[in-house]
C-alpha cells in the first residue's frame, strides 16, 4: 500500500483508491451518494481530504456486514464535517444498527433452514414457502409463480369451451 506524506493533506482520487483499496468508480459513487466529499482544482480535479480513508474503510465496514448506503450517509453525516469517525462512533453505531443485524441473520437462517424446501417448490408460492411469501393468502386459493387477475368467463369463453 502506497504511504502518503504526512505534509500532504490532499489525496487524489487515484491516492484515494490506491490506499483504501476502493476502485476509483466505487469512490465516484460514493461522492454521488454523499457518503464523501471532495473539492475540485481549478482544473476540475478532485481532491480528498485525508479523512477521506477513514470514512472510504468505515462506509465499506459497514458494507460488509449488510448495512444499506442511506443509513451509512446518515450515520455520517450526524459527524462534524472534516471529522473522521473514531472508534466510538463505530461503537455507537454498529450498537444501533444490532437488532437490524440481528433481525437479517434470523432471516438468512430462514433461508438456509428451508432452502432445499424452496428450490424444490419451484413457484415459490405454495402454502410452504416460508421464504418468499410466508403469509400467502392466495396460495389457498390458486397456484402459481405469479398472481393473475381472476377474470370472469365472458360469453365468447364459454363459447369456446367444449361442451358448452
């Protein structure tokens, strides 16, 4: 990994990526999604401030264990601005965010529990699919992989019907 002066306190995006392992577009992205900030030159380049590292390891952190885009941008943007997150922000935060993991990884066990169950039904709407539909009120009417609308036999139908 490239180290950086301790004088310069500017990083390009090249810098950026070089040292948090983060592509160049991923950190594009995350400047659209306001997850970091930059300025630009006067010729139109962008420049981060070294807080910029924490935040790039801190967004994918919280990547890693599930944790949505938008509720990272909110985490972040309760910190004072050129403000880094330390370790007792991760603390408060990833407190925070426990019942959400918590409530996920009870749901991937549901997943893996009745897995072989779901790949077996094929429709994924069968009264014992637990995954896609647990509370399927149609499936004790109809079957199938989607919900078409009942429609009512027209006279032309009937028509058609043999017998009829």
């Amino acid at each position: 990994m490239p180290q950086i002066p301790e004088k310069i306190h500017e990083l390009t995006v090249g810098q950026l990526s070089a040292r948090s392992g983060a592509a160049v577009s991923a950190l594009h992205f995350y400047e659209s999604k306001g997850l970091i900030s930059s300025r630009r030159t006067t010729g139109n380049q962008r420049r981060y401030g070294r807080d910029a590292l924490r935040r790039v390891a801190f967004v994918r952190a919280a990547q890693r264990v599930g944790i949505p885009l938008a509720t990272i941008r909110n985490a972040l943007a309760e910190l004072p601005e050129e403000r880094t997150p330390n370790h007792e922000d991760w603390a408060r935060l990833s407190e925070a965010w426990r019942s959400e993991l918590d409530e996920r990884i009870k749901q991937l066990g549901r997943l893996r529990d009745h897995l072989t169950d779901c790949i077996g039904c094929g429709c994924l709407s069968l009264e014992t699919c637990v995954l896609s539909n647990p509370d399927d009120v149609f499936g004790e009417r109809m079957s199938g992989s989607r919900l078409l609308p009942e429609r009512r036999s027209s006279s032309r139908d009937r028509k058609k019907q043999p017998g009829a």
